[in-house]
C-alpha cells in the first residue's frame, strides 16, 4: 500500500496518468488482502482516493458511485471519531457534492448532510472540526442553490466562518479560503450587500499572500480570487477590477500548467475576456478568448463536464465574434459549437436545462436572420424534451415556459401558424399561474402573452385587439424599472407603432429611455453593455416617432436625444458623461441664431428629420426613409462599409460604393431636407442606423439644374459633438499667428506625403513639435493640435486603433488619449487629424464619431476634423494645406474645412497645380513624394477635376459647434 500511496505522490508532481492508474491498481490488490477492521478500512479508503483522484483525471464520472461505496465501507470499518476516520467522512462529503452536480438529486445532498451534521456534534478536536464545518458548509451552500432557501446559505456562511477562523493546517488554508468566498459571493447575490464581496476579495488575496510564488494551491487560490473580482465589477462597474481579474486568472493559468485543473483555469481566463470584451469592446480579447477555450475543451478529459462548460463558453465568444466582425463563419461555428455543448453535458447535471434553453435561443435568433424554420421547429422539439425530462415543479419550470412560449411565437410570425401562437398563450399563462406575483419573470412572460396576442391578430383571427395587453405590460414594467422596464419599453415601443398605438407608443418611450439611463448610469460598463447596445440602437428613431405621432416635437427630440447619448455612452465604453443633458440644453439655447439644428432619424412608418432653430421645433416627415428602407440599405451595403472601414476593400471599389450611397442618401433625406429648411448652412445629429454613411457624398438630379448636384454645392452639413457636453456654436477665426502643436516621433521622417504636410504645417504656422511619448513638462497652450500619419482600426473596436506618426513608431488611440490627458491644461479648440479613419463611423451602431474623434472631443476640443475612412495621400494632402492656409487667414474652422473640400471637389487640374505651385515655395525642389504629386497632377486632363470623385473628400468630416 506504501507504493500506491508513493505512486499517487508522483502522480501529483508529474500529471502522468499512467502513475495514477498503478497506483490505483495496487491501492485495489491491498484493499482484497487486508486483514482486520482498521487495516481493511485503511486500504480501502486508500483505494477510495485512488480511484476518486483517477475518475477526476479521467472525467469518468461514473466512478463516483464505485468511490462513494468503497468509502462507506472504510467510514463503517474505521473508528469513530480518529483521523482517518474524519479524512473518510470528509470525503465523502465532497463526494456527495460531486454525486450532486452530477444528478440534481438534493436528496444526496441531504444524506450526507445528516451523516456530516451528527459527526461534527462528537467531534472535539479543532482541526478535524475545522474540515468537517468546511465540507458541511460546501454542501449547504449548493443546497442553497437548488433549493434557495436563505437558512441554508446563512448556515453555510456560519460553519465556513467557524472552519476559517479555527483553522490550523497551513494545507487546509487554501481550501477554506476558496469555500468561504464562493459563499460570500452567494450571500452578496442574494442580499445586494458589496460588503460580503469585498470580503470575499480580502480572505483570498490574504491566503495569496501567505503562500509562495510558486506554491501549486496558489493555482485554484488564484483562480477563485478572479471570480470574486469579477463579480465584483458585475456589482460595482469597476474596470481595475476586471483586469485584476483576468491577470489573476492568468496567474492561475501560470502556475497550474499541465496540471489536471489546466483546463478549468484555461476556461476561467476565456470566460473573463470574454466579459472584457463585452465591457470594453476590444476584440482581440474575444479572439484570445477563443483560443483560450479551444485548449481548454482539447485538455478536458473525454466525458468530463468540463468539456461541455468549456464549449458552451466557446460558442457564446464565437456568437460576439460573429456579431461584431460580422463573421458568417463564426455564426455558424457558434451553432454547432453550442449543439456540441449540450450533448457533451449529462441531462443529469444541474446545468443542462441553462444549456439546452441558450441552444434554443441561439437557433431562434438564427432562425430569425436568416428564415430558417427547421431551426426553430429544432429548438421547439430540444424545448419540449427538456420539460418533460424535468420534475414537475422544477424551479426554472416556469422560465423554461417562457422559452418555449417564445419559440412558438417565432415560429409562427415565420411560418404564419396561428396553432402555435395559441398554444404559447396557453403555456405564458399556465407560467404565470405558478409565479409569484412580484417575480420579474412576470413581466418577461406577460411581454410573451402580448406578442402571441399581437401575432394571432394579424393573423386575422378573431382574437381580440393586442393593445390592451401591451398596456399592461408597461404599466407592471413602470413599476419594476431596470432591465425589466428596458425590455418591456423596447418591445412595447416596437408593437405599438406597428399597432399606430401612438399614445402607448409614447409611455413605452419613456419608459425604455428612462429605465436605459438608470440601467447605464450605474452598470455602463458591465457585460450587459453588449446586450444593451444590441437592442437599443433604434431606441432614438422610435422615441423621435412616437413623440412626433402625438404632435409633441419637444418631448419627442428630448426623449430622443436621452436616448441617444445613452447608446453613444455604451458605445464609448463610458465616455458620455452623466450630465449631457445639460450640455445639450445649453447648445440648444445659443444656437438659436447660428444655425438650425436637424436631427435624423428613421421610424417604423416614416423618417423623420427635425428641424430646430431658435425656439421652433418643425417636424418634417421623409416617407421612403423608413427603418424597413434603411435595413434594406443595410442589408445590401452593410458589409462592404465594413470591409471599407475595416481597409479591407481596395481603393478601386470605394467610388461606385460611394456613388450608389450618396444617391439613395441624396434622393431619401438631404434633398427633401433642404428643400424644406431652405438653407445652405445646418448641423445634422444622426440618431439612426445610418452611421456609416459619408453625409458629405449625398447627390441627387436637380431638375432646374439639367444635371446632378453634390451636397457640397448647396449645403454645409457636419455632425454635432454628442460625445461631452462641450456644446458651442463656431469657434471664429484666428488673428494674428496660428499656434499649432503637431505630434511627431524621434526620428528624422521622409518619403511620403506626411512628413511633407509637417513640413508645410511648421513653414505656415507657430508650430511645437512634439514627441508624445518623450518626458517633458505640459504642452504648451496652442489653437490647433495637428496629427498625421497612417492611421488603422479595427472595425470591431474603433477606439482600439493606433496611429504611426510621421518618424515615429505606431501609438494606440487609448495610449495617446492618456498622453493627451496627462500633457494638456486644456486641448485646443480645433483638433486637425489628417491620418485615415481617425473620425471612425460603425453601421452597427447609430450616431457618432468614434476612434481618435471621440479621445479629442472627451477631453474638450471643441472641433475635429478628421476622416472616416482610408484616404489617398493625396488628397489628404491638398486638403490639408489648403485648409491650414484658409486657417492662417483667420477664415473660421467650418468655413475652412466646407471651402476646401467644395474647391477640391470642383477644381481642375490647372487650378490644383496652380496650388501646388505656390506650396512648392516653402518645400524646396529636393522633395520627392510632392513632386510625385506635382507630376500626377500635370498628367490630368484639364476636362476633368482629378479629385471629383468622392473618395478624395466625402470621407473628410467636420465634427463640432
């Protein structure tokens, strides 16, 4: 027996299973020749351990049960009351709670708490005391979570306490710390109180401590330590605690390498990016997530239930992946990784009803893109099977209902089957019959009932009109708020303006953007960021309609900009301040004779642009810019704005794209604008799905003219700064010098067009020079900070793009934006970014101007001008000097930025070489990427402006007052 507890050893220094297995094996030969009661019950308790360990290893979950009988044999043949003994009961405490997670059965649970509960009242000894109170704690606490009954956690909470404090087994430590903190974490979901969780925090950090660098119980230690932080930034939207949770995650990953827990710490570090890209949107910790979870799925032993937590937290990385970056590949891998998950989980296991119900909605949500009914009678057939393989009485019986319910309603809005709305009406109120009057899952199926009702009346059937029971959903949501109240105002605002209900139309308006603001204000950078963004980006649209329907302009555009600054303060991962309203108040009453002010934005029946100057707010209806007629445009040309964005796209598929947008813009919201507002100069603020259009590349065919007019021709548009609440009609222009600052790298720069546009921007400007990322005091006070070079962004996350500037290697927006923040007393006004795709613009989210636009805007500049998307060299690098001269000539900043691209779009090539020429006097001769440009200019023919074509200069924007 003395060698299988020796081989056992190794086993745990070198993770070689084949040691395991022997030992094993010879704990089972001496087990069969023991002699005596204490001898036999030493061997097979030995045996017990051996093959406990080997079913964990193995993921042979089957063994449990050879275990739990072999150590009730040793528990019965060892004296009551020695230190084998209590070893043997404690294990098999632990093995009840595995038997548990395995089964469902609470009734395990309860066993071996009476056997646990009767030891502990005989046993005097503190330490054996300590792991009995620890084991007994374990158990309640996962009673709790089957049964929910508060006495169990409480219980829980005081054994655990007990266990920690009298505990004396440096061995033991880890352990106790572990399961005292996942019951502290349990008492804060169940009582709210942060205090536990911070405790939780505490006890694990201080058992940290006590242990070496590489002490292998630091491994699970660290690993419990990133769950509690995590829980911690779901409660509290601390951002420092979510990377101290992915770096403690992967410290555990460190040091339990090629242990047999590899795969749980591979899978706690996946879950965690996976959280930290849905707060902060950086994708390439969704891709790292991926790859963290593929490896945590190969290592998991084959039937383990770790394979199947490893692929159900794979495929929802892969649903974001396929979300964000619009991947089709993903999608589908996402399905099938999600199918995989629920057939690697036993139907026995306690989370297999959450795996089957997220497999579900992952096949309706399918389903509903792409029209595939099989998939939705798929997730009915899995819904159906997992109630009637479920208890009656089961405590997510009702909720299940509620999926099912759902489904049913999908299927029938797909397939025009009235028998199935029917029976989700009958299913949502069997639901609502076993739960509690003041459980939110009332609302989630009250909204349920109303959709089924809503589906049979357009069905034509003789059901009774929908819109009573919509209104009662809002008016139980009203009282609820939160994510109850968001979910309930959002559907009831969609079904209403299908319905023309535009009176309940409005209260879910309110009562969406109202529950929006309190939900962002205290969690707006939570994982829940991603869910919110998702279904709120029409929000603003929706609410502008419904207010505009009932003849109240002024509360629709309040209603509408509330929830726009929301949407944009999730966008930005927190950028928007709190208080924008204000901002937004005091821009509208010193706008008042600048300049009028048009909000865009497409509903259910009709766009919509409203028009404010001074105290008038003038609704004016655009019919074919519907939100069915903008989908249509996205549908079509979605992908590619995102493929151009992205820089994948060449350059030679950017001028018909442009061309097609600008028409369908054109001909459906700035011709009817303009004829309506009769004025050549106004501020649009887009509130819908159109983000990724170029406002500036809008044309139409005017008849008075016999031919096609740009908007350039006939209007300055630029967008207005709903980042901050820095809101101010047009900056003037300069007297005297122009004091820029411009942002360069150490090194000497040369060969292209950047390094020339610093040359002409030092000839024509008090310019400073700066290195950014050099020490130095503050940067000194200036009228324009300048910023060249080449710019790349992520599509996925346009604040995570980097800039290279001119001799310099590539900086981060976030690293340049702390630069910023540290090095200037107060921005300049005017922020001039000739780099691509620094005013970055996303189809998926409406409204505003993220990447290098958004850092500037937050810490006070009053303008960008920046671009949208990849512009030629030389282009930018007309714009650029011509601007900055209109600039030195005390020309105004919007003045300038509208004049230069108008002369761009329009001047001949003799008239740009002509520019060319009087530049050339403060270059030199000796500068070879501008007589590169010299020359191509020449090469033009003269019928014909070289930069016409939009993209040149319909990605050059202007954003600010």
């Amino acid at each position: 027996m003395a060698d299988s507890e020796d081989l056992r050893e190794q086993f745990e220094q070198t993770n070689d299973v084949r040691l395991l297995r022997r030992a094993t094996a010879l704990a089972l030969t001496a087990s069969r020749r023991a002699g005596g009661d204490h001898e036999q019950g030493h061997a097979l308790a030995n045996y017990a351990a051996n093959l406990h360990w080997l079913a964990h290893v193995t993921g042979r979950s089957s063994a449990l049960f050879a275990v739990e009988r072999r150590y009730s044999e040793a528990s019965r043949l060892l004296q009551a009351g020695t230190d084998e003994h209590s070893k043997v009961l404690a294990n098999l405490l632990l093995l009840a709670r595995q038997l548990f997670e395995r089964s469902g059965d609470v009734a395990v649970l309860d066993g071996a708490l009476g056997e646990g509960r009767a030891a502990l009242a005989i046993t005097t000894d503190g330490q054996r005391r300590a792991i009995l109170a620890r084991q007994l704690g374990s158990l309640l606490r996962f009673r709790f979570l089957a049964e929910s009954d508060p006495d169990d956690l409480a219980e829980a909470l005081r054994l655990l306490e007990d266990a920690y404090t009298s505990n004396r087994d440096k061995r033991q430590a880890a352990a106790t710390a572990n399961a005292f903190a996942a019951a502290l974490g349990e008492y804060y979901s169940l009582t709210g109180k942060g205090s536990f969780l911070d405790r939780a925090v505490a006890l694990l950090a201080d058992a940290l401590e006590k242990l070496g660098a590489n002490d292998p119980d630091r491994a699970m230690l660290a690993n419990n330590l990133a769950n509690s932080l995590s829980q911690r930034f779901e409660a509290a939207g601390d951002p420092k605690d979510l990377e101290e949770a992915i770096a403690w995650a992967r410290e555990a990953l460190r040091i339990g390498a090629g242990s047999v827990e590899e795969t749980r710490y591979r899978r706690t570090l996946g879950s965690y990016l996976i959280l930290s890209f849905q707060s902060r949107g950086v994708i390439g910790e969704l891709r790292e997530a991926v790859g963290e979870l593929r490896q945590a799925h190969r290592l998991a032993a084959t039937g383990s239930d770790a394979r199947g937590m490893a692929l159900g937290a794979l495929a929802t990385a892969l649903a974001g992946l396929a979300f964000t970056a619009d991947d089709e590949d993903a999608a589908a891998e996402s399905l099938e990784v999600a199918r995989h998950a629920v057939a690697e989980t036993s139907p026995t296991s306690t989370v297999y009803p959450a795996r089957v119900s997220n497999l579900c909605m992952r096949l309706g949500e399918e389903a509903e893109k792409t029209g595939r009914a099989e998939l939705l009678d798929e997730a009915i057939r899995r819904q159906v099977a997992l109630r009637q393989e479920l208890l009656e009485g089961h405590r997510w019986s009702a909720d299940l209902m509620r999926v099912h319910a759902n489904l049913l309603v999908d299927r029938s809005r797909l397939a025009g089957r009235a028998e199935d709305a029917r029976t989700a009406t009958e299913i949502c109120r069997a639901a609502l019959a076993e739960t509690d009057s003041g459980a939110a899952l009332r609302v989630l199926l009250m909204m349920v009932l109303a959709r089924a009702a809503t589906q049979l009346w357009r069905l034509g059937t003789a059901e009774p009109d929908p819109r009573p029971e919509w209104a009662t959903v809002v008016e139980v949501a009203e009282a609820k708020g939160g994510r109850s109240g968001l979910d309930a105002g959002v559907q009831a605002l969609r079904h209403a303006g299908d319905l023309r209900d535009w009176p309940l139309a409005l209260r879910a308006a309110a009562l969406a953007v109202s529950s929006l603001e309190s939900l962002v204000t205290a969690q707006h950078t939570t994982s829940d960021r991603y869910d919110w963004l998702r279904h709120t980006a029409d929000l603003s649209g929706l609410a502008l309609e419904a207010g505009l329907e009932m003849d109240r302009p002024d509360l629709a555009v309040d209603l509408a900009h509330r929830a726009h600054a929301m949407v944009l303060r999730l966008a930005t991962r927190g950028r928007q301040p709190a208080d924008a309203n204000e901002g937004w108040q005091e821009y509208l009453d010193t706008v008042a004779d600048a300049e009028p002010v048009v909000i865009i934005a497409p509903g259910r029946w009709s766009g919509y642009a409203v028009v404010l100057s001074g105290d008038a707010i003038a609704p004016l209806p655009l019919p074919a810019l519907t939100a069915e007629a903008v989908q249509r445009w996205t549908d079509r040309y979605g992908a590619e704005v995102l493929d151009l964005t992205a820089g994948r796209a060449g350059k030679e598929d950017l001028h018909p794209l442009l061309v097609q947008l600008g028409q369908w813009l054109g001909k459906h919201a700035i011709e009817p604008l303009l004829r309506s507002t009769r004025r050549t100069t106004f501020s649009v603020i887009d509130m819908g799905r159109l983000g990724g259009l170029p406002l500036n590349a809008a044309w139409w065919f005017d008849r008075a003219r016999g031919r096609p007019v740009m908007m350039h021709e006939v209007a300055r548009m630029r967008t207005l700064p709903t980042m901050s609440h820095h809101y101010a009609i047009d900056a003037p222009g300069h007297t005297g010098a122009v004091r820029m600052i411009s942002l360069v790298g150490r090194r000497t720069s040369s060969g292209d067009l950047t390094a020339t546009e610093a040359k002409i921007a030092q000839k024509w400007t008090t310019l400073t020079a700066l290195n950014p990322e050099e020490d130095g005091g503050p940067f000194p006070a200036a009228d324009v900070l300048h910023a060249t070079g080449h710019a790349i962004v992520d599509s996925a996350a346009p604040v995570q793009g980097r800039i290279t500037l001119p001799g310099g290697l590539a900086v981060s927006f976030r690293k340049l934006a702390e630069i910023l923040e540290r090095k200037t007393r107060t921005v300049p006004s005017l922020v001039l970014f000739t780099a691509c795709q620094t005013v970055h613009r996303d189809v998926r989210v409406p409204g505003e101007h993220l990447g290098l636009a958004s850092v500037a805007l937050e810490l006070g500049a009053r303008t960008v001008v920046g671009t949208r998307y990849p512009i030629s060299d030389r282009s930018m690098f007309v714009f650029a000097t011509r601007f900055l001269r209109h600039l030195t000539e005390g020309v105004p900043p919007v003045r300038a930025w509208h004049e230069t691209v108008t002369w761009m779009a329009d001047a001949s090539a003799s008239s740009v070489g002509r520019w060319l020429e009087h530049v050339a006097a403060d270059i030199g001769e000796n500068d070879q990427a501008f007589n590169q440009l010299r020359a191509w200019v020449a090469g033009r023919s003269d019928d014909q402006a070289p930069f016409a074509s939009p993209i040149y200069w319909a990605g050059i924007t202007y954003v600010g007052g």
